[in-house]
C-alpha cells in the first residue's frame, strides 16, 4: 500500500567508535578499533548545607568521584580537603572522558576527612552521596541534586552541585605562576598565610572558581607552586574575559581573612612575555574607602606564564581528513530516502540536525537545519540532503548528548496542523539516523505517545557500535511503549534498526525492513479516524503529499 513522506531527519554525527570521518564521509569501523573519546570534560562540584560531623569544628568534606565499569564501582579521582567548611566549593577538577553514545554511569560520595585516618574508613565518615551520567551534566550543564545517606535516606538539607564544560578541540592549556610582595598581615602573633583565587566572570556575571594555589604559612610575600589550567576553564577560551583574582589569609576554622583583590584577563596576563613582569596591586575595596592615603594590600606579580596547546579532538580530526567511502549515515540515508521520495509529489525534504554546537556563536542544539536556513529547512531530493549534510559537517562542532524528543516534537507539531484540515491528507514519516543512546528517554516517550495520535511514523536507523537495547522499548514489538506517567501509545508508530545487521547487506533489504511496518501504521491511523486516506502512486501530480513546512 503507498503511503506519504512527509520529512528525513540525518543528524551530522559521524559515529564517535570510528577513528576517521571527514564531510560525511568515513571508512568502515572495524570491530577491533578502540573506542575514540569524543571529548573531554571538566566537572567542578560545590555542596550546600552539608552535615556537620565534627564535635569542635564542622565536617572537613572532600568529595570521591566513581565510575561504574561492568556493574563495579572504581574510584577515579578525588577531590582536595577542604577545612572545617559546610558550604565547599571544590577547587579541584574533575576530567572525564566521554562517550555520547554510552551511558557512563557517575557517582559522587562526600566524606568528613579525619587526616591520617583517610577518606571513607568509618560510616559516620559519609556525608552523602549522589548518582548520575555523564550525558545528564553534559546536557544540563549544571547538575543539583540532593545527597542520600545509605538506604535512600536524605542527608538533611545537603545538596551537591555539579558544572560541565566540554574540553574543545581547539582547547590549550596554560601554566602560570604568581607570588605576592608585602601584604597585608592578618595575624596577631604571626604573619598572615596567604592563598590566591582566581575566579573566571561568566556572560551572566556569575564567578566560576578557576583555580585555588596552596596555603604558604606565616609569609606576607608568598610565592606559590606554579599550576596548569585549561584556557577554556580560565577564560572559555576569551582572552578578554574578565577574571577576578582573590588573596586570603589562611584560618584553620574555615573563616578567612580577605586580604585584597584584583582583576585582570587572560590577554593582560600575557603581556608578561613581552616585558620584565607584569603585576597588580591587591585592592581591599573597604580600606580605600576609610584609609585616606591607603595605596594597596600588596602586590600580586605574574612570575611566569606558557602556553600549550592540546591534540585536537576526535571531532577535529574526523574534520581534517580526506573524504572516503560513504559512512553509514549515507548509506542509510540514501537506501531508506529513495524508496520513500517516490511518495512525495514535490521531493523536497526538511533535514534537521541535533547534537552539535553551531554557527555563528557555536551554541548546543538539537534541532537545526542542516543547511542552515531556519526559514526553509527543506532540501531538493534525497540528494539534496546528502549535499546538505556534506556540507555541514565541517562547519560544526559535534556535541552529545543524544536528545531526540525535540525533533519529534518538532515533526508532530506540523503532523497536527495538517490533521487539523479538512482533507488530512498528508502522512510524515521521520527518518532519525543516530550513533548514540538516545540520552532523553523520558522526554522520548512522552513525544512518541503524543506522535501516536497524529499521522506519522518514525523510523531510527542506529548507527555504529554502540548498545542499543534501550532503543527495543522505543520500538514496542515487546510491549506497549508507554509514557513515563504511564500513558500507552495509541498505535505503534515506531521501527528500530541497527544498521549493524545490514551492513553487507544491499540498500534494499535495509529499506524493505525499515518501511515493512509503515503501511500498517498508516491504514491504523485512518482507521482511528474513521476516513479512509488518499492512495496516490508514486510521482503522479494529483498526490498533492509534501514535506513539512
């Protein structure tokens, strides 16, 4: 039975397991390749209202980072302790690497530190925990979550905060080194000890600790260890962002004396290669208010300064490299969009992206068109898609997580417009090609059962290595999918397809298994709507069926 399409949907991702790709092109992956880390990404983490073990002084937190690996919890990295403190903002960072197609599973344990006894050696030690992926901090960008004691019991009022920035390719690192002269003394009996902060000012003037040096005891001109940043931490790569630099005095209980400030940006910071050495005066803002010949706290003096940059990220190198063999996106494209383009009287076909940072100012998105023109999304021909998307891939940045609801939504918001015509005569299919996990299950779910009730189908092609058994429960042969409220699809409109299973196969038998399922849900529809549906053949002018506006 014929049926209309109504919309192709390839997003520009190559798959992240293969190690070369370039314009949409790729070799094929080999079964043995190690798995390519997409990118990497820094995790900082601050707590609230944590609670209170110590007897004489609040808890001494610090914060164990694991990572589960074949059902096992492993500790990769942990966090520095911080003094008698209940509200911490960890300086340390925390580097993950990360798989958009994998579910990378996290967990954050905070602990009370007694010193030599170490970190988590008795229960009363534990401070809460809290568990997430990767794909969710990478996706949120700022994850709060409160923290649970053991057997789900909450841990009062505490609550755990963890930020996201992705590490990009064109990323470098920088190691700086500051020392101070003559500053203030805080102390009574004996010198101030000092330690620097250096806070990076966001777009929305929020502060984002940078970095925070160690403690140098007893010294008003300290020189402290030199330390290595990313450059997308110190200044999100913006060598005129304005970072705000902060000297304290040490205090055992946790209440530090403010020394004095400055600020300054990573551009200034690198005048100190070309001259002697730059410096600052340590400003305490009070004291230049009340202090009628007050000149500074001291001064902070930049010793050194180098720059390095980093190897360029899997995305950059799929970037740069020749083109070679249709990927299995086009290949998957081509065979599925032939078949269905002879429905479509005027063969235009809208292309949308997700999961890239586009231009112009390079921002995350999961719904764009692909030849970047937000008022007319459509291509001419399935070959006019494959051009868009050859195009558009070196010109992003690609970026998981796997967030499919928005284009879904998107689809079934012109679906409803068409059911609301007389003549409901158009049918849209939607064709998602994805190398991912789909990261927004729940938000899935709900999209498809509010999809069951208008006229389209959707059919993902999974691309690559990745697992895709979350996928199945998409598909509904196993069951009635369900929203996360419990609400079943009205109809199944779902096909799922590895294109594993298909790859030495011809284009024809990856089109026959992805479609076989359509005629059913159209004749279902119309069904449910107690009309029958208009049976054009292929490219004949009375079919009056396009794609989506």
């Amino acid at each position: 039975m014929p049926f209309a399409h109504g919309a192709a949907c390839p997003p520009p991702r190559p798959a992240a397991r293969r190690a070369t790709a370039t314009m949409g092109e790729a070799p094929e992956p080999s079964p043995q390749a190690p798995l390519a880390v997409l990118s990497k990404v820094e995790l900082r983490v601050s707590c609230r209202h944590l609670l209170d073990r110590d007897t004489l002084n609040k808890s001494d937190p610090c914060v164990l980072l694991l990572m589960q690996s074949q059902g096992q919890w492993t500790e990769v990295d942990r966090s520095e302790v911080i003094k008698s403190n209940l509200n911490p903002v960890f300086a340390k960072i925390f580097t993950v690497d990360y798989y958009f197609e994998e579910v990378q599973k996290l967990r954050f344990e905070v602990y009370d530190s007694h010193g030599h006894a170490g970190v988590g050696t008795h229960d009363d030690d534990f401070l809460g925990g809290m568990e997430c992926t990767v794909g969710q901090i990478v996706a949120q960008k700022r994850v709060t979550k409160p923290l649970f004691l053991k057997y789900g019991k909450f841990a009062g009022k505490s609550t755990i905060t963890v930020i996201s920035e992705e590490i990009s390719g064109n990323n470098g690192y920088v190691e700086l080194a500051f020392r101070a002269k003559k500053l203030d003394d805080k102390d009574l009996f004996s010198k101030s000890d000092p330690f620097l902060e250096i806070y990076r000012i966001d777009d929305d003037r929020s502060e984002q600790l940078v970095y925070r040096t160690e403690v140098v005891k007893n010294n008003l001109s300290p020189i402290w260890e030199p330390f290595k940043v990313s450059l997308n931490s110190l200044c999100s790569c913006e060598e005129k962002r304005k970072l705000r630099c902060v000297v304290w005095d040490y205090d055992s209980r946790g209440k530090h004396d403010f020394i004095g400030e400055f600020f300054t940006t990573f551009e200034e910071m690198q005048r100190g290669c070309h001259v002697p050495q730059v410096q600052w005066d340590c400003m305490n803002p009070k004291y230049k208010i009340k202090k009628r010949n007050y000149k500074n706290s001291g001064v902070v003096v930049l010793l050194d300064l180098k720059v390095s940059t980093c190897v360029p990220s899997c995305a950059e190198s799929c970037r740069a490299e020749p083109c070679r063999a249709p990927n299995e996106y086009l290949k998957a494209l081509v065979a599925v969009g032939e078949i269905c383009q002879d429905y479509d009287s005027d063969k235009k076909f809208s292309a949308l992206g997700f999961g890239a940072r586009i231009p112009p100012k390079y921002e995350v998105s999961h719904d764009f068109a692909i030849n970047f023109n937000p008022d007319n999304d459509e291509c001419e021909g399935i070959q006019g898609v494959v051009e868009s998307y050859q195009s558009c891939l070196p010109k992003i940045q690609l970026y998981g997580p796997t967030n499919v609801a928005p284009i879904i939504s998107k689809v079934a918001r012109v679906a409803a417009d068409e059911e609301r015509t007389k003549e409901a005569s158009q049918y849209f299919i939607l064709l998602i090609l994805t190398d991912g996990v789909v990261t927004d299950m729940a938000d899935t779910r709900e999209a498809i059962v509010r999809a069951s009730y208008l006229p389209m189908s959707i059919i993902i092609v999974g691309v690559g290595n990745a697992d895709f058994t979350d996928m199945q429960i998409l598909d509904g042969d196993d069951g009635v999918l369900r929203s996360p409220r419990g609400e079943p699809v009205l109809r199944d409109i779902v096909q799922f397809v590895p294109f594993r299973e298909f790859k030495n196969a011809s284009p024809t038998a990856l089109a026959k298994c992805v479609l076989a399922e359509v005629p059913k849900q159209v004749v279902e529809y119309y069904s449910y709507k107690a009309f029958p549906p208009r049976c054009p053949q292929p490219d004949t002018p009375d079919s009056n069926l396009s794609s989506p506006q």
